[in-house]
C-alpha cells in the first residue's frame, strides 16, 4: 500500500506550522518529563482522596508555577521554586517536589526527580538548609526521558545501587523509551518500573497512575 | 467472487517492506530538510539520535556452529579437535523497512507531540487542584540562570496543542499503513 501522495507535503506543512522551541521540541520533553510525571502523581493523590495544595518555597500560593529543570536543594533561593501540598485526612500533610536532592543513608546527596515527603521534613529543611532525609520519602520517581532506546543497563544498575541508599520503599523508574533488558532487570529484582510512558500511550500512563495511587493507600492506611 | 474482490482489496492496502523502506526515505528526507529549515541543533535535534538508534541496528540472538576447542589425542589420528558444537551469541542486524518506520515515527512522537501533551497534563493539575489564583503560566528554570529557561503560556499551550494534534493524526494516517503491514506478516 503507498500513502496519499499529499501525505508527506502535509507532514512537513505541520511540522512547519508549530509555534517553533517552545512545547514542540525535544528539549521541551527533556524540561517538562519530570514534571509531567509530577503531575500523575497528584493525579493519584486526589482519586485517593486528598487535597491538593500549591505553594511557593514561602508556604503562599502561587500565582505562576516555577518548576526546576536541574536538581538543586529544597532550601534553593535562586527562585521561587513551588510544590504541592498533599493532605489526607487524618494523615500527616506530604509535600510533591521536582528535581530535589535527599539525602541517603551515607548522607551523601541524592537527585530525586520526583519526591513525595512529609511537610514536617520539608519545613525543617527549608528552615535549616538542610537535605531531606530519604527515609522520610513516601514515594520516589526517577525519570529519564530518551529519544531512542537509550535506557541502557547501566541507568538499571545505577537505580538498583541507588535503592540501597535511599531505603527501601516505593522507588519507581519510568521512561520514555523500552528497555528489555532494564525491564528483566527490574523484574527480577521486583522493582517498579513504567518503560515507554508518554502521554501517548493512556494504558501504561493509567497502570503507573494505578501503582502511585496504591503507594497513597498503604499511606492512609499506615499507623499515624 | 465478493470474497475474493474483498481479499484483493485487503492486498492492495499492505505496504510490503519496499513500500516502508521507500517511505522511510521519503520521511527522512522531508525531516532533515524541516530541522535545517527551522535549524534544529543541540538537545531539539531528535533526528540525530532516532537515525542513529536505526543505524546501530538491533541485537538478536542467533546460534552458531563453533569448533570445540577440545583437543584429544588419538594413537592412530594423532591430536585433533572433538567435533563442533553450537552457541549463542548476540549478533547486530539492520532493522527492517517497517522497523526503521517504527522507531522514526517514535521518534517524532515522543520529541515533537508528547511535550505539548505532558504541558497540558501539568496544566490541568494546577488549573484544577491549584483553584484561583493561578493565572496560567508556567516556568522552568533552574539555579544558575536568574531567567526561566522556558515558559509556558495558556495562549502557547493552546497553539501547540491544536498544532500538535493535526501532526498526530498525519502520523497516525502512516502507523496505520504499519499495523496493516505488521497483520500481514503474522
């Protein structure tokens, strides 16, 4: 079968037609990939029940959203770098960050794209100038943003090893491309994992949402 | 007689690996064109790395007959190898015509469209969760640049969104082709 001669001229004609860098760019995935699976997060704190809350790095809420696109500490002044407030009933408040450092168990400084802690860790922190404590994660999201299959087994391994200084826990590992080899790596070693998420594909973004959402139900369910 | 005018029609509408591996080209063509044009480099050109990906080719495991090097001696042969066995090792073959299609339409999907869908996704949540207030706007930055490094309006997200839209339905139109191709084969 050959395409609608007309097919290629219009693929390019769209591609022309996108307002140019913004949102239609690869750098735009690399900057938006973290935040979007941010946003899945609190997708599933609010279908368990919670409120959600923004706030800037001064407990006000935000009129614009500043997101980080590097990782740098919680305590970061460089902007006014804002998060979600998580509250079930009942529970202590969490707090949803992008791109923070934690620290683990050797106290050596952890990049975690997404990271779910509890407020009374976060305030102490942004009092004091100090890195949350991984212990004090509910939930964590490693995410890499590929264009090609580039998720090799090293970034597995490199997870794998983090784990053991970040706890034990809810640590996922989600990406844009698949990754066989990492996906029998994860397996094997039952580690959470969400390989080929885009928005593009709804039934891995509704399974990952699905695992978030049972992360926030061992929480409410947890001893206070 | 409508059965067989039905199964020819089903025929005609397989793109066979000649069709995909032209197509291919065709499409490659037009992309590196529109990234000169738009003067695409750095981390916005997703063409470099999707071509690439393809011209590495993909690892499969295959079997092959390797001699033993196992040596036993014999009075009357003298010193000589105990036979050949088989093994497997991981060899790089060139991605098929549909393949390439495949992994180019990814490319372009995950680089060109997702961005603008996972903006709208983040959107959704401040708009909706974050209450009044929130005027829309969106910045991304990070602690050595005192400006954001991107910003997002609801006026742009609205253009790419409708932009980016048609875009996946062209391409849509071209996976479509595939999936046919892909049901013929099995």
């Amino acid at each position: 079968m050959s395409i609608r001669p007309s097919l290629l001229t219009e693929i390019d004609a769209a591609l022309a037609g996108l307002p140019k860098g913004n949102l239609n760019s690869a750098s735009a995935g690399y900057d938006l990939y973290e935040a979007y699976v941010w946003a899945l997060v609190l997708r599933a704190a609010e279908n368990e029940g919670a409120t959600i809350r923004f706030r800037d790095r001064n407990g006000n809420p935000p009129t614009s959203f500043w997101f980080r696109t590097s990782p740098s500490n919680i305590f970061s002044k460089a902007h006014n770098y804002c998060h979600a407030e998580i509250d079930f009933p009942g529970r202590p408040k969490l707090e949803a960050h992008v791109g923070i450092f934690v620290a683990g168990r050797s106290h050596i400084a952890h990049e975690c794209d997404v990271a779910v802690i509890f407020k009374s860790e976060a305030d102490i922190c942004r009092a004091s100038n100090v890195e949350p404590r991984s212990s004090k994660l509910v939930l964590a999201v490693e995410c890499k943003y590929y264009l090609n299959s580039g998720i090799g087994i090293g970034l597995g391994r490199s997870f794998l090893g983090l784990l053991n200084d970040v706890y034990k826990g809810d640590r996922y590992f989600v990406g844009t491309a698949e990754s066989p080899n990492v996906k029998t790596l994860f397996a094997a070693h039952r580690k959470n994992n969400e390989l080929g998420l885009t928005p593009l594909n709804t039934r891995r973004e509704a399974r990952l949402v699905s695992r978030f959402e049972t992360t926030f139900d061992h929480f409410k369910s947890s001893r206070p | 007689m409508v059965d067989e005018t039905n199964r020819r029609q089903k025929d005609s509408a397989k793109m066979d690996e000649d069709e995909s591996d032209a197509l291919y080209d065709q499409l490659v063509t037009v992309l590196k064109s529109r990234r000169d044009k738009d003067e695409l480099s750095a981390r916005d050109d997703y063409l470099t790395a999707v071509l690439a990906e393809i011209d590495a080719g993909k690892a499969v495991q295959v079997k092959l007959k390797v001699p033993s090097e196992h040596e036993v001696f014999d009075a009357i042969a003298g010193h000589r190898t105990a036979g050949s066995s088989s093994a497997d090792f991981i060899q790089r073959q060139d991605f098929s015509g549909v393949e390439k299609l495949e992994i180019l339409i990814r490319g372009i999907e995950t680089s060109v469209i997702a961005p603008a869908r996972m903006a709208a996704e983040i959107n959704r949540s401040l708009e909706q969760l974050g209450g009044v207030g929130f005027d829309g706007t969106i910045y991304f930055g990070d602690d050595i640049l005192s400006e954001p490094t991107r910003t997002v309006t609801p006026g742009d997200l609205l253009t790419t969104l409708i932009n980016a839209e048609e875009l996946e339905a062209l391409i849509g139109e071209v996976r479509i082709s595939l999936t046919e191709n892909q049901g013929a084969a099995v």
